[in-house]
C-alpha cells in the first residue's frame, strides 16, 4: 500500500502559500502607500516656521515621505 506525506512541503510554498505572500506583500504596499500620504499631509501642513524648528525646509517633504526619515 502506499503512503502519501502530507507533512512536508519540500521547499516550495505551494500554491496557496504563493497567493498569501502576493496578498501579504499588496497589503504591504498599500500600507506604505498610506503612510506616505498621511506623513506628506501632516507636514505640508506645517508653516514655513514650524518646517524651520525641525530642521526641514518645505522641498523635504517629498523625501521624508518616501524614506519616514528625519536627516
């Protein structure tokens, strides 16, 4: 009789584990995506004044948004 090993993936995700990781890395992407736009948001809405108190100048933004750092 043979015996058929359900236990072991043999170092392949599978299909459904192929699908979860394209939907992990989407929701990833959106997740990202948003938090750049809620960074931007925030600091577009800062006076030249306040950008000036935290070491920014107002074409930083862009930059600070895509990389969520402070130089």
């Amino acid at each position: 009789m043979a015996a058929f090993d359900t236990t072991r993936t043999y170092g392949s995700y599978g299909l459904v584990g192929r699908i979860g990781a394209t939907f992990s890395a989407i929701v990833a992407s959106v997740v990202e995506w948003n938090d750049a736009r809620v960074t931007r948001n925030a600091l577009s809405d800062l006076s030249d004044r306040e950008l000036e108190d935290i070491g920014m100048v107002r074409g930083d933004i862009e930059t600070v948004a895509k990389t969520n750092r402070i130089f």
